[in-house]
C-alpha cells in the first residue's frame, strides 16, 4: 500500500540485541515496510542503558568505570563483527570514533558535575551506537537509507532526564527537513533522545523511545505508528507475573494511555496522547511474529474488556501526621503537595484519613530523604519501602479473588472500574 503519509517503526532494545536480531529486523522492514515512507526509531541495544547508568555511577563516584565500559564496548564490537565481516567497513570508523568520545566523557567526570546532566550527555550514547549500527546494515542490505540525528529535531528544555518538548519548534524542524528525505528514503534516528537549543543532549525518561516515535508520527502526520516487541501485542498483563495472559487485537487511547499510566510497562505512558491528538493508530506487533495480528490502538469502544493486571514495583509508602492531633487540612496538602512536586515525586496513589495523609510513590531514596528533610518539621512521617502497586482494571470479582490471595494489603482503593491495592 502506497502512501504519501509516513509511517513510523519503533524498534526497541530487544529488537536489536544482537546480529540476529538485526538481521530479523531488516527482514521486517523488507516485508511490511517496503512499499511505505518509513521512519525508523531505535532504541539502545539490549540492556545498554543500564549498563551504561551504571558506568557513569562509577565515574561519578571516582571508581574504576573500566570493565563496565569495556563490557558495552565488547557487547556492541561482538554485534558489529556479527554483522559486518568485512573489517574495512566504514562503519567501524565510526563506531570507535563513538567509543571514544563516550570514554574520554566517562574519563572527564567529576563529582562536582551535575549528575543529571552528565547522565543525559553520556547515556545518549546507547541509542547513537544502535542508529549507527542500523543505519550502515540496512544499508548493506540494500535499502535506501540515511541516518538522522534526533536532537537536532526534538527539541526539549533541559529537565535533565526527564525533558519536556518543545512542540511547536520540534513540528517546524521536523516538517522542514523530513518530508522530503522520507520521499527518497528510510530514514534511521534515534529513540529517547532530544537537544536543547544550546546544543546539550537530553533524555525524555526511561523507556522514553515509544514516546520519541510518536513525536515523530506526530509531526510528520503519519499514516500509522508500529512498535514492534517481544509479545504478540498489548497483553492484559505482563506474561513474566502472569499465567495466562489475553491479547487485545483492538482496543481504545484511553484504556491503553490508563493502563500506562498505572505502570504496564508496555508503552511508555507520554506515547498516546500525540497520537490521538492527530488519530493515528497505534500497531503493537511482535518481531517474532511479524504475521501476527497484534494490536491496533484506536479511537474505539467495547463494553466488555478483558481485566487488566498491572504491577509496579519498587513502592514507597509514606505518611504524614500532624504532630498535634489536629486534623490534616487542605493547608497541610498544599505543604506535601508541593514538596513532591519540588523532588519530582510522583503520587501513584493517596489516601487521606483524619490524622494522616499516605501516598504511594516510585522509590527514589535520595528524593524521599529530600521529602523528610523539608517536612520533619512539620509532620511525623512514615514509611515503608520494597511494596507494590497492584491495580486491575475493569475488574469483576473473580479477577479480585485471584490477585488478592495471600497477600498482605497495606492501602486500597477502588472505584467502578479500577481496584488498586499496596502490598508487601
Ligand atoms: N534505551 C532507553 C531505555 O532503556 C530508552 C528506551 O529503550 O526506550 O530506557
Ligand atoms: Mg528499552
């Protein structure tokens, strides 16, 4: 199907994680990407991301960053040789000239740098190794491609980490250039990435390549966006906590961008929101089973949908009393409120009582010591750590019976459609 609206492929980090992969990949591309104007999106390859937070903790802390550093170098040289056996490659040039600079940035740290920012110039490096990498073999393989830097369209603030875009400025840059590069070929970017107008990279958050993918639909007014994975689409729950697991083969933004917002970790939750705004559908596909239906994310309704299962780990729950006995008033919210809004803590869930006021967070241990320091005075606070989040959506009784057997609840909450519960 011929079409002058692009279509966006966003490949995640198991799609690339080693020269097989690759290599399935470019297959895809060949069978269902063929006859469209097709952006590509990838993501860092496997578990370079954490592999790389973890070198620059190192190098933050003045430790030995070497073997953590040589093991994302090795990882991604063994891929490189996998795919390209010719040593005279160009792509080998430039694959050292990213290793390099990415050493002598690890080398160059300081513990009086601001971490977040060091972080986002560094951790960058995961997805601009990966676009290379792709961009040179779907070359090799015969197709039509070039290579394009994602920070010089996306454009954010510099929320270090967590970037906010800059709308209108990223639609005009992307809507320049890419248009008339997509009429000649595939182009090839990066996930996860954005630039500030000074030249800084940046990161949109964690997972955050679905989220630059749809960007991208967004601002070129795609025919469709694609995230292929390593489920056969959008599941009811994650198949790693859950037996039996359902596909939905259609279901709407809302439940979906719901399900995100509650931690399914299969979309990143900013990813919808773009997208229903210009009514693109979504496609959730398998890279393992390209034939497969999959899911389609639309504008849609259906009365009755399979509950929903999903987990967050790694839960803080916090409460905050008044010393004096006296009731917690909207006063004292505006107090907690604020001070989470100042250390980036996000509410999960809250529950207010006569004497105290609980929320449950993502745990953050140096946010949350921050969180104590500003309301000690204030507030007797408590809390505890390791928890988790469990929510189900559009839940009927069996689905409760099953999720709630043998556990030790520690806050709940539900409302017609959706049960969500704290436990150990
Ligand atoms: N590579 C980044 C991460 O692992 C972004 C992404 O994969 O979406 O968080
Ligand atoms: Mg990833």
């Amino acid at each position: 199907m011929s079409t002058n609206r692009p279509t966006v492929y966003k490949f995640g980090g198991a799609s690339v994680r080693d020269a097989e992969a690759f290599r399935n990949l470019a297959q895809i591309v060949k069978l269902y990407g063929g006859e469209r104007q097709l952006l590509i999106v990838v993501s860092a390859m496997g578990k370079t991301t954490n592999a790389l937070e973890l070198a620059i903790d190192l190098a933050y802390r003045q430790q030995d960053f070497a073997p953590a550093y040589q093991q994302t170098k090795s990882y991604h040289q063994e891929v490189l040789q996998g795919l390209f056996p010719e040593s005279e490659h160009p792509v080998y040039q430039r694959m050292s000239h990213l290793f390099a600079e990415m050493h002598d940035m690890l080398r160059a740290i300081q513990p009086t740098y601001a971490y977040d920012k060091a972080y986002d110039q560094l951790v960058s490096y995961g997805e601009l190794l990966s676009s290379t990498l792709l961009h040179h073999f779907l070359q090799e393989q015969g197709l039509a491609c070039t290579w394009v830097d994602s920070r010089k369209y996306i454009q954010t603030d510099s929320t270090w980490r967590e970037a906010k875009v800059d709308w209108p400025w990223t639609e005009r840059l992307i809507g320049r250039d890419l248009p008339a590069l997509l009429e000649q070929q595939i182009v090839v970017t990066q996930g996860f990435l954005g630039g500030t107008n000074d030249g800084h990279t940046t990161t949109l958050g964690r997972e955050g390549s679905d989220f630059s993918a749809a960007i991208f639909a967004y601002a070129l007014n795609a025919a469709a966006m694609y995230i292929w994975k390593d489920v056969e689409g959008l599941l009811n729950a994650d198949p790693k906590h859950f037996a039996d697991t359902v596909r939905y083969p259609t279901i709407s933004y809302q439940e979906t961008l719901e399900m995100a917002y509650y931690g399914a970790s299969v979309i990143h939750p900013k990813t919808i929101k773009p997208l229903a705004n210009k009514q693109i559908p979504l496609y959730v596909k398998s890279f393992l089973n390209p034939a497969g239906e999959g899911t389609k994310i639309c504008e849609c309704r259906f009365e009755n949908i399979a509950p929903a299962y999903i987990i967050k780990e790694n839960q803080c729950l916090v409460s905050f009393s008044v010393k004096d006995f006296t009731f917690i008033s909207e006063k004292n919210l505006g107090t907690i409120f604020n001070a989470l809004s100042e250390l980036r803590l996000k509410i999960n869930l809250m529950q207010n009582s006569a004497i105290s006021f609980s929320i449950c967070t993502d745990y953050h241990p140096e946010r949350l010591q921050g969180l104590i320091q500003t309301l000690q005075d204030q507030f007797v606070i408590h809390y505890n750590t390791a928890l988790t989040l469990y929510t189900v959506k559009n839940y009927d009784t069996a689905s409760l019976g099953s999720i709630l057997y043998q556990k030790e609840v520690l806050l709940e909450q539900r409302t017609r459609t959706t049960f969500q519960f704290v436990s150990r």
